[in-house]
C-alpha cells in the first residue's frame, strides 16, 4: 500500500509538556526534536507526516473558539487540496482537558468534510518513559495510513479506543483510556487487530455540499449545571448575558419545577428569545422531558430536549447554529435535527 500523506497540526497539551517551576508546561520544539530521535516513527508502517507546531503552544484549558477557528482554518487549507500532493488526512495533537469541546466543535464547523481529522493526545508526557504518547500518536497515523479513504468525520483516537469526536467525553483523568462515547458505541477498539465499525464510521458519501468552515465565536453561550439549593437570581443572571444555555438536568432532564422564581427566570429568558437546551447530567441517558412532571414543565416554558447530546456537544452545537442562523426558533429546529451523527433521535422524531 502507498504511503499516504497526513497533516499534524501540534496545538499542545500534555503529550509534549515538561515539568516547569510551575508544574507541566508546553515547551515548543520539545515534541519535535523527540519525535526525530524516535526509529519508531520512521518506520514504513506509518504514513509520511508534516508536524506543524503551533506558536504559541497550548494546555487545552486555555483553549475557546478563537483557537478552534484556527484549528478549521489550518485543516481546511491542507485538506481541500485533491491534487497529487494533497493530504489525505489531519491528525490533530491536542490536550485531553478540553479535547472533546474541540472535537465537537470541529465536527459542526468543518462543513461538507470528505476526508479524516482525528484528534489524539496523552495522559503522561511523551518523555515520561511510560507515557501513553507513543501508542496513541504511532496507532492514530497507522489508523490514517490503513483507512483513511473510508472516513470522513472528526474522531477522537485515545487509549485503544476510536470514538465519534462530537460524542466523545473525557472520561476518565488518571487511567490511559481517558476518553469514552458514552451514548453511541465507539467507532472502534484497537488491540492486537484493528476492530472497526463500519456501519457507524462516517465515509465520504454521506458529506453534503461543499468542504468550507463556518466560523464561529462571536455568539453568547454558556452551561449551567443544576444543583439542589440553587438560587434562581444566579441562573436568571446569568440568562441575562447569553443568547442559548446548555441547562444540565437531574436524571431524564428534570428541574425542581415547584421553585416559581426558577420557572420565571426560564419563561422569561424564552421570551426575550434565549434558547435553552436540556441534556441530562447522568454520563450516559437520553432526555425525555415527557416522562416527569419536573420535566413537562420545562417544556411549557419553552426548554428543548437536547436528547443524548454530551454537555459539550450541545454548548458547540449550539454556538455553531447561533452563528449561521441566530432566529431563536430556527436555532431551536436545528438543535432537535441530527446533523453530524452527534445525537440519537427518539424514534418518534426520526424522519
Ligand atoms: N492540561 C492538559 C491539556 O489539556 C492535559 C492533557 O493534555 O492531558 O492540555
């Protein structure tokens, strides 16, 4: 098989991190000047790579839409290319605090993608002689270099497990396996072979229009998690300053319906055009506002089901739909529609 041609983009994180008087911090070059001195990562099996180190670079917790547009922007240049020496894939080196913000992000923004871009990172850094490094770094490219003509969505590759990025959650900060898809099997496993799903890999044929980024950043959004003792003057203060929240609900999606003040700083935010999107806080589960009493209630002041949406794909969603079309009800539609397999959909609303 030929050696395909896949695109770095280092954003930072751990992965290449050292210990500073103030705890991990990237080093630029560090990443890069190891990887040269690895025989590993000249070995035929790989596909060729360009790393491209971003300046500066960075732990994901300082990470928000601004870096994510260049993220897009940088993926959409190297990858739009078809001709000879086009690269057939992205693979993108990232922190694991915010990864799966990113990886949803990236899924909404980069609009009609034909080819993969995968995100990887590790919980150790890469000099460290038991990181998690190597093997997520040397099996995301091997995963490229074997098919990567077969997909076209934004994955997360972590610990042996290969996941939709717009499901994928950080799961876990201490074991190698950090990152899980809670609400939708995993793409794929990997252990002595490469366990693949097919039947929910996204290919090239299920894009639609044409490859362009959206961009995103300058809508207001924000996520609130409910918990019992809340003052509804925070949350309605909070309403006060953004055009969509992401409400994170006890069980099936439900709110202490009985506080009045709660109920009025919803009904109020509805009226003045916020849209505000329930997802459960249990890591695994589907909203269902239908099934309580503390959850039909949200419904009638105007709160939306976000169904099985992580928290951090539905804040990504819905900063991206706010940036295309911000009329609250279109904004409302569009969060119910499944648009790039990051929600399933109760079969009463499948189409
Ligand atoms: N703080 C680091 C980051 O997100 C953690 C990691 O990469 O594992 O950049």
């Amino acid at each position: 098989m030929s050696r395909r041609r896949v695109y770095i983009a280092y954003v930072g994180g751990t992965i290449g991190m050292r210990q500073s008087q103030r705890g991990y911090a990237p080093e630029p070059g560090f990443l890069a000047e190891q990887l040269a001195e690895n025989p590993r990562m000249r070995a035929p099996e790989l596909p060729e790579f360009t790393l491209h180190e971003y300046a500066p670079l960075l732990d994901s917790s300082n990470m928000g839409p601004s870096d994510w547009m260049r993220i897009a922007r940088d993926v959409q240049v190297r990858l739009e290319d078809n001709g000879p020496d086009a690269y057939d894939a992205a693979l993108v080196i990232h922190g694991t605090d915010t990864m799966a913000y990113t990886a949803s992000a990236l899924s909404f923004m980069l609009e009609g993608l034909r080819k993969p871009v995968l995100i990887t990172g590790s919980q150790m850094p890469l000099h460290r002689i038991r990181s998690d490094g190597y093997d997520n770094l040397i099996t995301a490219l091997i995963l490229l270099q074997r098919f990567a003509p077969r997909m076209a969505e934004v994955m997360v590759y972590f610990g042996g497990r290969l996941l939709r990025g717009n499901r994928s959650k950080k799961i876990d900060g201490e074991y190698f396996a950090a990152f899980d898809s809670p609400n939708l099997p995993r793409l794929g496993t990997v252990g002595i072979d490469f366990d693949l799903s097919w039947d929910l890999i996204r290919g090239p044929e299920q894009a639609q229009g044409p490859f362009r980024v959206q961009e995103i950043g300058s809508a207001s959004v924000a996520a609130f998690r409910l918990f019992p003792g809340l003052k509804a003057s925070a949350l309605h203060a909070m309403l006060a300053e953004v055009q969509g929240l992401v409400l994170e609900c006890y069980g099936a999606g439900n709110a202490p319906h009985r506080d009045q003040a709660f109920m009025r700083a919803l009904e109020s935010a509805r009226d003045r055009g916020v849209v505000i999107v329930d997802v459960p806080q249990p890591i695994h589960g589907c909203a269902d506002l239908a099934l309580y009493e503390t959850g039909r209630a949200l419904l009638d002041v105007g709160v939306i089901s976000g169904f099985d949406l992580t928290p951090e794909a539905a804040l990504a969603k819905l900063l991206y739909l706010l940036e295309k079309d911000p009329s609250p009800d279109a904004v409302r539609a569009q969060m119910q529609t499944d648009l790039r397999g990051e929600m399933s959909l109760p079969t009463s609303l499948e189409s």
